[in-house]
C-alpha cells in the first residue's frame, strides 16, 4: 500500500479512535490478547522463516534471541496486553483546573497524540507492546518493522487487525509498511501532516537516522550502554550476582550492562571470582591495565569499548579510585539508559543517584529492571533517553499530551 495511502487512513481511523469508551477499548485489548495466543502457533511458523534467515545472515546469537518468538514469549505478550488494559485510562484526565480573579476556570487534560509512528529492528514483540499502549490512548500507530522480522510482525499485525474487525473496530488503529526498503523508511520520516510523533527503536545508526532525517517530532529511545560501578563497600556475593544477571540474561537488550567499573579496593577479591563466572557464560572480557592480570582469559580494552554498546558476550572491566571517577566515568560514556551502583555506603549511594545522568539509576540492583512490564507499565513503547516530554521506560502518560480547557461566562479581555 503507498504510503499517503497509510497516512490518510490513520488519520481517517483518529477521531474514530478518540471515540471509543474506556470499556470498548478494554474489551478490545483482551480481545487482542486471546487471539494471539490462539494463533501461536501460526506466528511462530512466520517467525521460523525470520530466524531462519537470520542464522543464513549471520546474525549475531544476541541479536537472534531478541528476534526469537517461542508459545512463552508469545504468552508475554499477550499478558503484557491484559495488564495494559487493566491499567488506568489517561485519555481525558483533568490535571489541573484552577480559577482566574475573572472568574475563568483554566484546567488542563491529558488527550492522544493521534498518529504515532514506530520505526524498529528486529523486535517482534515491540509489535503488540506499540499496538497496546497506543490503543489504550487511543492513538492510531503505523508500524515501520525491521525486515529482519517482517514475516513475525506481518503475522502479529494480521492476527490483531483481525481481532478489530470482528470487534466492530476500524482495522487501522495499526498499520504496518511491509516495504523494506530505505528510500520507504525515510519517506515515512517525513510524513509531516500524517504522522504526529515518530519513535524510533533500534541501535545506534537507525536513531541517528530517524533524528538527522525526520521532518516529524522525534522521541528518542536511546541505546544503553549501561554500567555498573562496583564500590568498594559492596557486597562482593551480590555484585557478581547482579552483574551476571544484568549481562547474561539477555545480551541483545538494551538494558543489558555493557560496562563494569571496579573499586581499586575489591579488585584483587572480586575480579578472579568474577572472571570465572563470565567465563561460563562465554563473555569475552576486555579489561584495562590493572584488572588485566586478575582476570584470566580477558583481553586488554581499548577507548572504543568504553563507549560501545556490545548487545553481545561482550564486556568491558575499568578499574577506577572511587566513586568520582566512577560518575565522571560514566557520565563521559554512557547513553543516559540505566546506571547501577553495588555499595553498602549510604552516602556513595546518594551521591551517585544524584550526579549520574541517566533515565533510570539504580542502588543494588539489575540494569535489566529497566522496561515497562516492570515499572508496572504492562508494557513499554521504548525507553527514552532524551529529556523533553518523556524519560525512561515510556508508558501510557508518554504518549498523551495535554491542551487547555477554559470555562468562562462571558469574559472579554480588557
């Protein structure tokens, strides 16, 4: 379908989706949720043609595990979808009203953005996450996936315009653009009068590309390349526990830690403890000139791995002296994501909440918190690291706005 075609019917589908109870959209989302589980098996057959290709491509196995979609992940994203519809509605909330000395009254409500654009990569599951919440703001969304994923999205859309049509529901509250190639996706940018709000979710180079390119206004979901400082009052047990989870559980994430600083102090007791128990994971270690020697099989770290974003077994270990260099540290490398720190000293705890630039910064515990499921969002449209209008991960409020309401009885301006 052309292109102008997609953006006219959205914008055709936004007052219809503005209109819809809290209790249709509801009805809807669950309906949503049954049918993607019902038709499991179908999707993961489209999704096995994506991993498929993938493996001919040489994907990376991090980079496959996020493309993956088995029965359990699909049921994630079918109960991502009910939690959603059992969260509060935004649409039409009165934040604020208060009362001029002309008797005016001026209040301020949450409505839809209306079109929201999402530009990913080969994240599936991103497909009923993005369908979720901006259903439930009632926003209509136009989806741009990665052509790594194209049969898995091509299968989810299918299945939830589906469920619209037979709800009584236009079938455009989601669209997807199957066309894969890059003159399409930067047409899409520049859908300025159709689209109101892109958001790109991806690595690197696709943001760059969405925010240098797009004539629409741009929420960035940023990269993580995330650290975490191990201090040198920490309980070392619980820091390699931490850092195993927060690196290894998933690789290919973005709130996968990425970069390790260690407290001079506990190098010598936990680096060898903490190679070890990378090495099982199969993580390559790139390391500095003080952890090299604690930490068999690493490899000397160059500047460049202080700034990467691996989304692979691949980590990167820096000694420093303290809980300032470990800041200055990370505020010159990181991506504003997710920033941990593992110490039992209150005030190195309080210090680093308040001077790490981040969207999200966490005292003992795992980077891998950072996502919309967990913050009770029921699911995430990204996570933002920008800091206008919306920060972290990226829930229901993050894709309202707001306009004024005024009551008056007749006022006229002097």
């Amino acid at each position: 379908m052309d292109l102008m075609e997609i953006g006219r019917r959205a914008q055709a589908a936004k007052p219809l989706m503005q209109k819809l109870s809290i209790n249709d959209k509801n009805r809807i989302l669950l309906a949503c949720a049954a049918d993607l589980q019902k038709h499991a098996d179908t999707i993961i057959e489209a999704n096995a043609i994506d991993m498929e290709n993938g493996r001919n491509n040489g994907m990376p196995a991090g980079l496959l595990d996020r493309l993956l979609l088995t029965k359990e992940r699909i049921d994630g994203m079918a109960e991502g979808i009910r939690q959603v519809a059992a969260l509060a509605d935004p649409i039409g909330e009165v934040i604020s009203m208060n009362k001029r000395p002309n008797g005016l009254l001026i209040g301020k409500k949450r409505v839809p953005l209306g079109v929201v654009g999402i530009i990913y990569e080969a994240r599936p599951n991103v497909t009923a996450d993005a369908f979720a919440l901006c259903f439930k703001t009632s926003n209509a969304v136009i989806l741009k996936g990665g052509s790594d994923a194209l049969q898995s999205t091509m299968a989810i859309v299918q299945v939830i315009r589906s469920t619209l049509k037979e709800q009584g529901c236009t079938e455009d509250a989601i669209q997807l653009i199957t066309a894969t190639d890059r003159e399409t996706t930067t047409r899409f940018m520049q859908m300025k009068g159709y689209v109101d709000c892109l958001i790109p979710r991806g690595g690197a180079g696709l943001i760059r590309a969405v925010v240098e390119n797009s004539t629409v206004p741009v929420i960035e979901t940023g990269t993580g390349n995330c650290h975490i400082f191990v201090d040198a009052s920490a309980d070392l047990d619980m820091a390699v526990e931490i850092i195993i989870n927060a690196k290894t559980q998933r690789v290919g994430v973005c709130n996968a830690c990425e970069s390790i600083l260690v407290h001079e102090k506990v190098k010598d007791a936990l680096l060898p403890v903490l190679a070890k128990r990378l090495k099982e994971h199969s993580v390559e270690m790139r390391a500095d000139e003080a952890a090299l020697p604690l930490m068999e099989g690493a490899v000397p770290a160059v500047e460049e791995d202080w700034a990467t974003e691996y989304l692979d077994y691949i980590v990167a270990i820096k000694t420093v002296s303290g809980v300032d260099e470990a800041i200055a540290h990370i505020n010159r490398y990181n991506t504003g994501h997710s920033e941990a720190i593992i110490t039992n000293d209150y005030n190195n705890s309080q210090k680093f909440l308040e001077e790490v630039d981040a969207a999200a910064v966490y005292v003992n515990a795992s980077t891998r918190f950072s996502d919309g499921f967990e913050f009770g969002f029921g699911a995430e449209i990204g996570i933002s690291t920008q800091k206008l209008h919306a920060r972290g991960p990226m829930g229901l409020e993050a894709l309202t706005t707001t306009k004024y309401i005024i009551y008056g009885n007749g006022q006229v301006r002097p």
